[in-house]
C-alpha cells in the first residue's frame, strides 16, 4: 500500500550536497530538484542499513548517539508480526508478511527498555548548482502497532543538525490505546503534504537537517509501533539573473511573448539584448523590472515602447547603445533603482522619450565621441546627474524637476532653457566638460555655474 508511511522517523532521499558540519553520506538534492524515498529497499532484515542521509538517534544532537540501522523488524501478518510482546527498538516494517512484504517504513517502537524519546534525521545536501531558497515535504505517518501509551510525533528542521526549529505542519498526537496489538488491515496512515519550509537559503554544497521526535506522554512504557513513509521533497532554487535576447521569433510584437525572444521572455531581474533586424517595434504590456537594457553591435534601429508602464532598472549597466545606429525607448516611466550609466559605444546614438524617475540614484550619461543621447523625457527625483563622455547629452523637457547637481566631466550638454537643468536650486559643475544653449538662455537666479 505505497502510500503508507514507511517506519517512525525518516527522512527520504533528499540530494543537497557536500558534507557539512558531519562528514557523512548525505541525502543529496540535483538538479531536478525533487527527491523521494520509499524505503522498499531495505529489505526484511533486523538490522537493515538505512538509506545514505538518514539516522537513527537517541539525541537532538545529530552528530552523537546515532545508529545508521535499524535493530528490529516487523510485519503485520502472518510469521514475523508484531505483537503485544515484541521488542522495542528502531524498525524496519513491512506491510504484510514480514519476510515477502515489499512495502516497507523505518521508525519506532519503544518497550521497558528502549525508552522514548527517540529521532529519526536526514541530513540533505545541495546539489543542485544553485542557492536552495524553501522546501516543501511531504511523508505519511504509518501506525502498526497500537499500545496504552500515549506518543507524539514532532517534526523540525535546522540548519546544523543541533538547533532545531519546530514545523507543527508535521505534527502528529497518537491518543492511548487500550491494548498492545497490531493495527488490523495496518497499517494506518496519516499523510502530511505541503509542509513548506521558507525564507532558507542553502548554498550549493551546503547541508540541511531533518528530525522526527518520537515521545511518549504518560507513565506506561507500552508505546506505538509507527513508521515514515513515502518520503517527498521539492526544492525552490534560487532564479539567477539571465540574459534574454530579442530575435523577433513571434506573431506579434509583444515582450510576454516568449517566441520573440531566444529562450524565454524576460522574468525579474534578467538584462535584455535587443539584436537583428526582426520586429524592431517591441511593445511592453506590463511593468518590468531588469538588470539592463542593451542594443547589440549591428542592431537595426529600434523602437522599444513601454505604454504606460515602468520599466526599472536594478543594474549599473543600465541602458547602453552598441550598435551604429540610433535607438529610441519612448513612452512609460524609466525607474533607477541603483545607480548606473546609460551610454553608447558605437557611432549610433540614444532617444529617450520616456519619463525618467532617479529614485535617489545618480545617472551618469555617457555618449561616445561623436553620439548623441537625447533625454526628452520628464527627469525627475533626487541624486542628480552626471555627464561624462565625448559625446552630446541633450535635455529636452522643459518641465525636468530633478534634484541634485549637474555635473559635466566631459563633451557637451545641450539645453533649450533654464528648466532643463531641473530644480532651480540645482547647480551646474563645469569639470572639463561645456554647457551649450540652442537658443539665449537666462539661467535662474537659484543656479550657480562653476
């Protein structure tokens, strides 16, 4: 019946990686990210060797007073079942005749002699390549035994195998029987899903801990014959930033759909390449928020729209123009979320129409020689803005309200009026670069240029 759960307290095959505090063979968690342990194994014998990850134990303390087998087994018919007067230990139980059952589970039964309480562990390893960000387990709790004393099963999960945090999701109350006897039809089982275990961050090679506590409550010494069982676990990795790269592949010229791009669409955190010369109108129906933005040396001339939505940007690298030709990102609102340079390192320069929100992070605008990036856009928020390169930078909204110094290290910034340079309280500092009006420009009285 292979949704029992196999013995009391196991952790099934669970894959994470190198040896962590305890050099020891470790539940390993790959690539796949989910791992599953039945048990079926072990076979009949008395002392059968538990899966590679799993213990028994007689501490909290995975690393001490640990056996790696199980000391009893058991099934629940027939020549080798248990009974009132079976010995205590750690089981290997077998659903049906002991000797042929196929079904089997690890876990407890404790007697005058092998007192509670008593743990089951698995140790997981990582190896999956990434950092391991939550983990969701499920088990079943098998019961073969009854007996007149009351048992708890607790569950937790630690990070070194000796502090422990409770997960009541997998908790289980086991009421006094009235009598030592097997489960008839047995074994009963209590399945736990969805146990989630969030906010972890397991780093590749590193180890994860799990531990069943089986305890009696009471004065009788008559415990419960219970076991794990069908052991799962799925790992959530976490998503490393990719680089999406714009062929045009779709029916549309959508960014969500994913045929326009050469693996995937952008998700959170990915920089994007616009490249080729396929569907260079790309259109975005809801926000965004990238590393980058990048036009690829031998780009068409493209014209990304944003709508009405945002696009933020969370890199240094922010928007840059390698290509000979110019680019244009128009509608939306650009957020900066760091600080970062939009530049261009081939001959073909950038226009921006889009609203550009600082966010309290310096741009720094870097043109190459002989390139022009327009900002026609509304500027607005704090940090200020820098100019840096050979090439031009023109500020074309006369209603920029942006906050902090205009700094210009290099080339030309280009100005139709004063409220280019945004808050008039805003200075302009000349470090080797020139300021150019297109037409008479009165500077506020508010403004010093230095």
């Amino acid at each position: 019946m292979k949704r029992r759960s196999r013995a009391w307290m196991v952790v099934a095959g669970t894959t994470f990686g190198a040896a962590g505090p305890f050099a020891y063979t470790q539940v390993s968690i790959g690539p796949g990210l989910v791992v599953t342990e039945s048990f079926d194994s072990l076979g009949s014998a008395a002392t059968a060797t538990l899966p590679s990850g799993w213990r028994f134990g007689s501490s909290t303390d995975f690393s001490i007073a640990f056996s790696l087998q199980t000391t009893q087994s058991a099934g629940t018919t027939g020549p080798g079942a248990i009974t009132s007067t079976s010995p205590g230990g750690y089981y290997n139980w077998g659903s049906g005749t002991n000797a042929t059952a196929t079904d089997r589970a690890v876990g407890f039964l404790t007697s005058s002699s092998f007192t509670s309480p008593r743990h089951l562990f698995a140790q997981l390893s990582n190896n999956t390549g990434s950092t391991i960000t939550s983990l969701t387990i499920a088990f079943d709790l098998e019961k073969y035994r009854q007996g007149t004393r009351a048992i708890e099963i607790t569950f937790f999960a630690g990070t070194d195998g000796l502090n422990w945090t409770p997960v009541a999701a997998g908790n289980q109350s086991y009421p006094a029987d009235s009598a030592n006897t097997v489960v008839v039809n047995g074994p009963s089982t209590v399945s736990k899903s969805g146990i989630a275990l969030s906010g972890l961050s397991i780093a590749p090679g590193g180890s994860y801990y799990l531990r069943w506590t089986y305890t009696g409550v009471g004065g009788s010494t008559n415990g419960q014959g219970l076991g794990v069982d069908n052991f799962s676990l799925t790992a959530t990795v976490l998503s490393l930033p990719e680089t999406r790269t714009w062929d045009g592949g779709g029916a549309s010229d959508d960014f969500d759909d994913a045929a326009n791009w050469d693996s995937a669409a952008p998700a959170t955190g990915d920089s994007i390449v616009f490249a080729g010369a396929i569907r260079t109108t790309p259109n975005m129906q809801a926000s965004y928020s990238l590393n980058s933005v990048r036009f690829a040396a031998g780009a068409s001339a493209f014209s990304v729209g944003l709508g009405s939505n945002t696009l933020t940007l969370t890199g240094t690298d922010g928007i840059t123009n390698q290509s000979d030709n110019v680019q244009t990102i128009a509608g939306g609102t650009i957020v900066l979320d760091v600080a970062q340079t939009w530049s261009t390192t081939g001959t073909g320069g950038m226009v921006i129409t889009s609203a550009v929100e600082l966010n309290g992070s310096m741009l720094t605008v870097t043109p190459a020689a002989s390139t022009v990036i327009t900002l026609s856009g509304k500027l607005s928020g704090s940090a200020g803005l820098n100019k840096t390169g050979p090439g031009e930078l023109v500020l074309d909204h006369s209603g920029n309200d942006y906050t902090g110094n205009t700094t210009i290290t290099a080339g030309t910034l280009t100005i139709s009026g004063d409220a280019n340079l945004g808050d008039p309280a805003n200075d302009v500092q000349l470090n080797g670069g020139a300021l150019r009006s297109t037409t008479g420009v009165t500077l506020g009285a508010g403004r010093t240029v230095s």
